[in-house]
C-alpha cells in the first residue's frame, strides 16, 4: 500500500480517523499508540477516546463502577416493592400488581448483572 500523499513511499500505518495510508513522513507522533496523518485528525480520535471513556463509565463497563441501569432497575424494584406494600392495603389488584412490578425490576437488574459477569465485563 502506498502513502496517501507520497505515492512513491510505502505505508507504514493507516490514520486512525480518516484511514488514510501513511508513510513514516507523513505519521504525526503522539503519546497514545495510534497513528494519524493530521493534528485535525488526532484532536477527532481525543475527543473520540474521551468519550469512549465516559461511556464506559456511564455503563458501568470499567472497573469499580456499577452500571447506572443496574442501580436504576434495583432503586426502582425496591420502590415499587415498598409502594406496593402500602398500597395492598386499599386495593389488592393495585398492591399485588406494584409488587409483581418491583419483582419484575428487581429480576432484570439481577439478570443485566449475571449477563455482565457472564460476558466476562464484571468480575
């Protein structure tokens, strides 16, 4: 494969962002390990590396750190559980049918976890 702008010159790696071939002239160095052809180009990979980080965090796919539907399906199955519990008091069909509901919460959160440390994400 030849470089993108030197045609005589062959590629030594392919641009991150744009996937354009690259020679070793052409390869901008930086202190990540990726190759890019332009400063445009390694600012577009920052900011794609950064939020590919904040979206590992907000799913809980780094370590340490529960994903936040887990913590949502479990608040709101002990919410609905509690409500439920109050409110069979004046109506059955209400009480029973909030209850089956943080049941419900409660097993998909308990499943979304097993999955996760079944994938290998969650240890």
């Amino acid at each position: 494969m030849k470089c993108y702008v030197h045609e005589s010159e062959e590629a030594v790696g392919i641009c991150k962002h744009c996937v354009r071939a690259m020679c070793k002239q052409c390869a901008i160095p930086n202190d990540q390990n990726f190759m890019v052809c332009s400063e445009r180009c390694k600012q577009e990979v920052l900011i794609y590396q950064d939020l590919m980080e904040k979206t590992k965090m907000a799913y809980g796919l780094k370590s340490g750190r529960l994903p936040a539907t887990i913590i949502f399906l479990t608040l709101f199955g002990v919410l609905f559980m509690v409500f439920g519990c109050f409110a069979i008091n004046t109506s059955l069909f209400l009480g029973i049918f909030t209850i089956v509901m943080g049941l419900a919460f409660l097993i998909s959160g308990g499943v979304y976890y097993y999955n996760q440390v079944k994938s290998g994400l969650r240890t």
